[in-house]
C-alpha cells in the first residue's frame, strides 16, 4: 500500500521554504554553490536555484554531485571544478536522509576543499541514521520502519512522495 505523504502542491511549498532557508543563511553571500547528488538530489538542487532566484539576488550556481550509492568509497565526480567551489558556501543536497550514507561521503568530498560554509538539504528525513549526519534545511521528518521505503518523483506529470 502507497501512502501519499507529500503532494505536489506540499513540495512546492517545502522546496520554497528551504530556499528562504538557504537564503537567510546566505544573506551575505553573492553566490551559493547548490550541489545535488545525481538523479532526484540534482532534480531538487534545480527547482531550489529557481526558487533562490526568484527571492533573492544570490547567485546560485548548480554542481552535479556523482557517487556511486552501491560503492560510496570509489572516486566521486563533481559537474564543477574544486577551485569554484572553493571559499564559498555550498549546499549538499539529496531527496531522502536514510542511512545517511549517501551525505556523509558526499561530505567526506567537500571537506578536502576549504568552504566558507557547508550546509545539507533533504526533502525527507527519514532518522534512520548510521552515520552522525544531519540536515540542516529539510522539509519533512518521518518516522518510519526500517522496511518502509520512501520514493520522491520530482518530474513528469505526478510530483509527490510516497511511503511504501
């Protein structure tokens, strides 16, 4: 059975609240380095820097954050050189906070890099950790069983996510 526990309109809503989050943690800021982690990370990353332009005169800049979930240790790709993102403030971002172990190598990558600031966004947290990692901007937390899956559509006629 598929429970609905974001809609459409309830994801605009949540990608528009953490825009302004990102924004008051930035106000200083005239660019935010956005670096989504391939597929629905990435989506989500883009319909944030649409929204952080719309509210804001920050410039946010897209990064593609490649790592390979079966294999977290290989080598991860970045649409950006290190030297853009270096010294400026970069949010890491995916659509669900599991286990955590997709964040914490993802942050493992940027920590090689001096950051000015260095933030997580999730659209789900799902406080099923391993890891100490956290987010700092999300849009839902859910308590749920560890044999409950959650899938985030972030494109194509039905945005929602849903509990299975």
């Amino acid at each position: 059975m598929n429970n609905v526990i974001l809609t459409h309109t309830e994801i605009n809503h949540k990608i528009r609240r953490i825009a302004f989050q990102i924004y008051e943690n930035n106000v200083n800021e005239t660019e935010v380095i956005l670096a989504g982690i391939d597929r629905n990370g990435y989506i989500l990353a883009k319909k944030l820097k649409t929204a952080l332009s719309k509210i804001s005169d920050i410039n946010p800049v897209l990064c593609k954050v490649s790592i390979d979930k079966k294999n977290p240790l290989s080598p991860i790709k970045t649409s950006i050189p290190a030297k853009e993102y270096q010294n400026k403030s970069l949010v890491l971002i995916d659509d669900v906070l599991n286990s955590g172990t997709t964040l914490i190598y993802g942050v493992k990558h940027f920590l090689d890099v001096p950051l000015k600031q260095f933030k997580t966004a999730v659209l789900v947290n799902r406080n099923h950790k391993k890891y100490p990692i956290k987010a700092d901007f999300k849009g839902i937390s859910l308590s749920t069983s560890l044999h409950e899956h959650v899938n985030v559509f972030l494109e194509g006629e039905k945005i929602e996510a849903v509990l299975e």
